[in-house]
C-alpha cells in the first residue's frame, strides 16, 4: 500500500472550506448576505487579509458573488455545481498540449486585464512575494498563476487555472524538483510581473508567451522520458 505525504493546510485554505462546509449543510443558504469583512474576521478570528484569501477562493469556485458597494453573497448551489462540472470535464477531454496552447491564449488576456483591473498596491504585493529571499516561501509555479489570475479579476480565468494545474499536477511536481529550471522560472515570472506593473501589456504578453513556451519544452522533456496519461 502506498501513502501520500500529507501537505499542510493553509489557514485560508481551511476557512474556505469552513464556509462551503456550512452553505451545504444549509447553514448558509442562496441568497444570503455575508458579514462585511470586519465583522467576518472577527467572527473567524482571523485577520482581514486572510479573510480575502478565503473569499477569493470561494469566489472563483462559485460558491459566492461578490457585487460592489453592496456586498457578498452566496450563490445557488445549481449554479455553481453546473459551472465547475461543465468546465472540468471540457478539461478532462483535452490533451495536455491542447491545454497548453489554450492557456497561451487565455494567460495573454491574464495579463491585459490584470493590467486593466488592478491597483499598482495588489502588483506590487505579488512582485514582493517574488524577491523574498526564503525559497520555502516563494511561490511555485501553480501559486504565481492563481495570484496572477486573480488580478484580472475574471472568475472564469481563475478557475482555468485551478483546474488546469490539477489536471497536469503530476508533471508539475516533477518540474518542481529541477532547481536550475525553479530559477529560472522565478526569473520569468518577475519579468511578467514588472511589465504589469509598467502598464505595458505589449511586453506583458512577449514575457507571458516566453515563459509558457519555457513551460512547453519543460513539460516535453518530463514527457519524453516517463509515460503520464493526464486523462
């Protein structure tokens, strides 16, 4: 018998799931209107910048919509079942190159929108992630497009990226395990980051293309040497 290591939960991570434990038990029922996020993490005792963590995730599962200078609110469970299920299984038929070249795609339009939805602060936060000089805390390749996805603001896009790193997650942990190529790809994904923060979406795209092309030559040498069926 074999057994996985167990990797450590994130305290939003759990809040999140916290919170969708309780709108399925009916606990938290459609319609309903959250807490502002003052309250709420008072309520949690959590931070509120944990609290984002947590709402973020469950915005881009569905389980919330979040409407400005309103507020938060929990969504149908019909509806969010029918957006993951249709998406997942798309995904689940695809190729892991016809998942590539869709992500060329749809990362380009990351990056436009992140440039167009989001503040210079939110840029910055994600460019000094990246120059910490604890390797442990850095963010893997998976954390950097999930937070690069969040800039645009675009819960479709976020999703894409979730469920796309799920799908190839064995090929990406056998990525991670290149230092050289961790590098690298920390490298890559500043450039993308600081043309962001430049408002220049031409060179956004040149260094979003350039890394995923890095990303295509890494996963075909993985794919080369081991036989991964990813469907």
């Amino acid at each position: 018998m074999q057994f996985k290591a167990i990797k450590p939960v994130k305290l939003y991570d759990q809040v999140a799931q916290d919170i969708i434990a309780m709108i399925e038990k009916g606990e938290l029922k459609p319609g309903d209107k959250l807490p502002t996020e003052m309250v709420l993490a008072s309520k949690l005792g959590i931070s509120r910048g944990m609290l984002r963590e947590a709402l973020t995730i469950l915005q881009y599962k569905g389980y919330i919509s979040r409407k400005p200078k309103d507020g938060t609110y929990i969504r149908e469970l019909s509806e969010i079942n029918s957006i993951n299920d249709s998406l997942i299984n798309s995904f689940k038929k695809a190729s892991y190159r016809e998942l590539l070249e869709m992500r060329e795609a749809l990362e380009q339009k990351i990056v436009e929108l992140a440039i167009k939805n989001s503040s210079d602060e939110e840029i910055q936060q994600l460019l000094d992630s990246l120059n910490t000089s604890d390797e442990k805390e850095s963010l893997l390749d998976y954390d950097f497009h999930l937070r690069l996805a969040e800039l645009s603001k675009n819960i479709l896009l976020i999703n894409f990226i979730d469920i796309y790193y799920d799908l190839i997650r064995e090929l990406g942990e056998n990525s991670s395990k290149n230092k050289n190529r961790k590098i690298k790809v920390l490298e890559e994904h500043k450039r993308i980051v600081l043309a962001i923060l430049l408002r220049n979406e031409e060179m956004a795209k040149e260094e979003i293309l350039n890394h995923l092309n890095m990303v295509r030559k890494s996963i075909d040498s993985i794919t080369m040497n081991k036989n991964i069926d990813l469907k």
